[in-house]
C-alpha cells in the first residue's frame, strides 16, 4: 500500500523573505530532502530550471506582482 502525502501551503506574506536577496518572497520552494527555500520573483525565475529536479513543491504566487485595472 502506498502512502499519499498532502502538503499544505500556507499564503506567502510580506515577513517572508527571499533567502537570496532578502526582499518579499513570492516562491516558496519545497525540497525533496526536506526544508524550503523561498525566493522574490527574480531569484525563483533565475534558479527555476535548477530547482525542478529538487523539489517536491514550487508555491509560485507571483501573480500578486501583477495588479488588476478594473477601472
């Protein structure tokens, strides 16, 4: 029997901090060994093709980069 694991991602908020530059993280990217990494837009764009192979998750909420004109 195979066991399923779910993973819950909480919203990224602006205390969370990307690990490389420090600004406001929009990635959060789950590790296979464990852990996560979290990255502004830039870094996770720049590191995106080498992460793939390593992690379980990419939490990529960069869409609130983008603001909406409803007027």
């Amino acid at each position: 029997m195979t066991e399923q694991v779910f993973l819950e991602t909480t919203p990224l908020n602006a205390v969370d901090r990307c690990d490389r530059c420090g600004a406001q993280a929009y990635v959060r990217a789950v590790l296979l060994s464990g852990g996560e990494l979290l990255f502004c837009g830039h870094h996770a764009k720049e590191y995106a093709e080498k992460l793939k192979p390593v992690t379980s998750l990419i939490q990529d909420e960069t869409d609130k980069l983008v603001e909406s004109n409803s007027n």
